[in-house]
C-alpha cells in the first residue's frame, strides 16, 4: 500500500475512492473500504482509501473534538490490512475544511484523484460545515463523472455501529460490545515510562504505559488482556485509574494511568513499546482502606486473569 500525505505528485490514474475519518476502523469502515477495493478489482482502477491525519472536529469544533480511537500509525496499519493500493492522508485544517462541496469534487475527487468510483457512508458529509450529503454527492457524481456508492450503516444490537457509540460503550468498559463492533480487542499502543515504582514494593511489578495525547482507552478500572513484547505476548492485569488508596482523584497532580502486570514476565522495558489488547472489565476502581487489602484484591485480579478463558488467548498460545 502506498501512502501519500499531498495531492501532489499522485499519478494520474482512475481510483475507486473510499472516504472517510475511519476513526477506529471498526466493521463499518471496513465495509465502505472493503466496498472500494472490490469494485477496483472489477474495474480495473486503483484501489484508495482518502483520510484525515486528525479528526474534522478538532478543527470544526476543537472543544468538543473526541479523543482518537486509532492514533495514525495504527490506523494506517489497520487499513492497510484491508488490501487498497493507496491510502493519502491528508490534513483537515482550516483550507481543507473551507472547501465547499463543489471544489471538493471537482478539484479533489476528479482533479486530484480522478476518481471513477466514490465509495462512503450513508452518514457521510462534506464541504464548508458540512453542507453536502450523500445526495449532492451523487448529483456531483452524474455531472463529473464518478459512480457514486453509498454504504449503509451497519447494525449491532439495534444501533448503527459508529465511533462515537465505541467511546461510550469503552468508557463504561462494555469491552465485548466493542469487540464486537471493532472485529478485534481494543488496545493501546505506547512507551513504558519510569513510575513510582509501588508495583514492586507491593509485589506485583506493572509497566507503566505513556499512550499518545488524545487517544481513548477504556474507563477507570481493573481489566484482563493480553499485552505484546518483543513479538511475545502475556496475559496481563491492567489497572486504569488514580490510584485512589495513595492519593485523591482531586488532588492537581492526580491523573489517569495504565498500569499493567505481565504475568509470568521478567525484564526490563522501561522505554521500550508495547501493545495492549483489553478484553474483560475485572472489576471497578475502589478505594480501599488499608495497602494489605490492596495487595489482596491485586493477588485475585491476576488469578482471574491467569485462569479466564478467552479465543483471544488461545489464539496468540495463552
């Protein structure tokens, strides 16, 4: 798959062009991706994915703008496992959003792209603060000369699958839902950082896990999952929280952290990457009165996460 940041320099061949932010590429997007890479293969043409390096709102509405679901790198990856020939990311900033939805066809679509095939979501919008829909689309596409395709929502548990519907159910820490929805766990990739190091006073060592500015993981709580290093993976007891027995989750130094214990692992990984899949909420985060009864609730949290069974550990050799 070649990647592209610029419409300059594309060669000029006919594209079938699936559309999108893709934030999370969960099934839906795969279909619309999936949608254009086919009718490529039965035409011919060259196979596209045209994306955002952010989200639109962090331009259209920064202080609403949601937290990434799929950094870039990773969502790069994830698309490029969909099979397109190219995938261009270009940034959404003020000149792009500026657009109004005739330049963006003409100038972007059949100058740029020379599109033939233009694949989206039923939900799709574009153009200066959204003014065009699937329709103008395809009044755009009869007059320049692309085939419009719309992809319709797809449907789990009665509600269209979206981005936003997989922060809320991520923040409540339904995680099978997500999985779901996803087509694969929900992870976090990030550097582990030099801690307090309480972890290993209390006998249970944790990777501290420095994820990229906004992005989202699941809400405060303890988590089962499995975690990736050096192409190995563990089982691993994943705490996201405050840390509310040694500090108060109002205190100004009080933030949010992912801590995780690899079980059955030794090593040194301090500034090294790794990757975290989560799978099942363990439990809430709580306060508790006393360290002992910390180190104890610790000691049961690993046991439920050594003996849970998941195809998603025997799939890896867990």
């Amino acid at each position: 798959m070649r990647v592209s940041t610029q419409f300059a320099g594309l060669a000029q061949r006919p594209r079938a062009v699936a559309i999108g932010t893709f934030d999370g590429v969960h099934v839906g997007h795969q279909r619309v991706i999936g949608v254009a890479v086919r009718m490529a293969g039965e035409q011919g043409l060259t196979s596209c994915v045209l994306t955002f390096s952010g989200h639109p709102d962090g331009v259209l509405d920064p202080d609403h703008a949601p937290r990434l679901l799929t950094p870039l790198p990773v969502k790069e990856q994830l698309i490029a496992q969909l099979g397109p020939d190219e995938l261009i990311v270009v940034a959404f900033d003020d000149a792009f959003a500026a657009l109004d939805g005739e330049t963006f066809c003409r100038d972007v679509l059949v100058a740029n792209l020379a599109a033939r095939v233009v694949v989206v979501g039923e939900n799709f919008t574009y153009g200066a603060g959204g003014s065009a829909g699937v329709a103008e689309l395809r009044a755009a596409g009869l007059a320049l000369g692309f085939e419009t395709v719309v992809v319709p929502l797809v449907v789990e548990h009665g509600a269209p699958i979206s981005s936003t519907r997989i922060r809320t159910l991520l923040q409540h820490g339904r995680l099978e839902e997500v999985r779901e929805i996803l087509g694969r766990p929900p992870a976090a990739d990030g550097l582990v950082a030099a801690g307090l190091k309480r972890g290993r006073t209390l006998g249970v060592p944790t990777a501290n896990l420095e994820v990229e500015v906004g992005t989202i993981f699941p809400g405060r709580g303890v988590y089962a999952g499995r975690a990736q290093v050096h192409g190995h993976w563990y089982r691993t007891a994943v705490n996201i929280g405050h840390n509310p027995t040694f500090q108060s989750r109002d205190a100004e130094t009080a933030h949010v952290t992912i801590e995780a214990h690899l079980l059955d692992f030794a090593g040194d990984i301090y500034g090294q990457r790794i990757h975290i899949d989560f799978l099942h909420k363990i439990r809430d985060e709580r306060r508790f009165a006393a360290v002992a009864e910390l180190m104890a609730q610790m000691q049961e949290d690993i046991a439920a996460t050594a003996a849970l069974p998941d195809p998603a550990y025997e799939a890896v050799g867990l």
